[in-house]
C-alpha cells in the first residue's frame, strides 16, 4: 500500500529573508508539517499519541520561491522500520499562472511515539507494513 499526501502553502511576507524570497528555515518548517501529515495517516489502528521528527535529510534547496507564490508539498512514505517511517517530501513551487517547479527536496525519520508522564516520549512498533 502507498501512503501519501500533499499539502499546501502561500509564501506571505512574514515568510521571507532579507532577499524577499521564501526563507529556509520556513520551508523546513512546512516540510516537517508535510512529512507529519502522512505519518499521522500511517498511525491508524496504533497504539500510539503521535510521531515526532527523529532526524532529516539531504534537504536540497534547488530554486528559491518568489512571495506570492504557492508551495505544493508531497509526501510520500519510502521506508518502514519497526518504529519509524521514512518519508520522502519534494516542495513544488507555483509561479501565478501555474507553471511548477521543484524547489526543495528532502528526507525525514518521524517515529511513532507515546507520551510519557514528564512530558518526554517513548517510540512505539506502529506495525506498519509497506507491501
Ligand atoms: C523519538 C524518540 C522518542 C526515540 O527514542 P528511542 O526510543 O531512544 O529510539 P531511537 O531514537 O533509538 O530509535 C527510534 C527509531 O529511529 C531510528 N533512528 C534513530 N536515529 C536515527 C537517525 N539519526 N536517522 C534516522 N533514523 C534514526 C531508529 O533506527 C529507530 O527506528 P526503528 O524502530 O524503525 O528501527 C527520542 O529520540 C525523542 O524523543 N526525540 C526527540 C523528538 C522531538 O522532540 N522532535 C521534534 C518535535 S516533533
């Protein structure tokens, strides 16, 4: 079974750097929310509170994205282990008119977690099986 999903965003002023176009950290952020968003719909029928991010990589910024512009995110989950997801997330940029671009690409590890009592989290087998 493929697990996927996509997610938007529009660069608004607050958005940016001191060039005017999307800020890095910015990007990272959405791409994190992105990647959490198809790791939440793997979590079906767990035992678990939720997933956090354990690790990124290979984060590639390959075109800067104008304010105004959209931000298309897919996400697609790669790799499971017995916690953890492997999750592929590319960051299309949509010029006015439509015409798409890919901007940023990177990898993300979310492990499937509960909530311990002290607030820390304990990584939990989500079960989930990719074939
Ligand atoms: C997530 C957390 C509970 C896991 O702790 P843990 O029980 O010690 O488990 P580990 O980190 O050793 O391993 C968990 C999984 O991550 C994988 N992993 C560990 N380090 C990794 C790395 N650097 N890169 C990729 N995967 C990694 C392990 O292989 C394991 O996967 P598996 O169970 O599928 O084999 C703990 O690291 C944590 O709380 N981290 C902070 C999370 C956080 O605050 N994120 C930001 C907010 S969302």
């Amino acid at each position: 079974m493929k697990y996927s999903a996509k997610y938007s965003q529009l660069v608004m002023p607050q958005d940016t750097n001191i060039l005017g176009t999307l800020f890095g950290g910015k990007m990272i952020s959405w791409m994190d929310i992105s990647a959490a968003k198809v790791a939440h719909r793997c979590l079906k029928d767990v035992e678990a509170d939720s997933i956090v991010t354990r690790a990124m990589e290979s984060i590639e910024f390959r075109e800067a994205v104008q304010m105004g512009e959209w931000v298309n995110f897919e996400s697609t989950v790669i790799t499971v282990g017995k916690t953890s997801f492997n999750i592929k997330v590319e960051a299309y940029a949509e010029s006015i008119g439509g015409e798409k671009r890919l901007a940023c690409s990177g990898i993300f590890t979310m492990v499937s977690v509960c909530k311990n009592e002290d607030g820390t989290f304990k990584s939990v087998e989500h079960g989930l099986n990719l074939s």
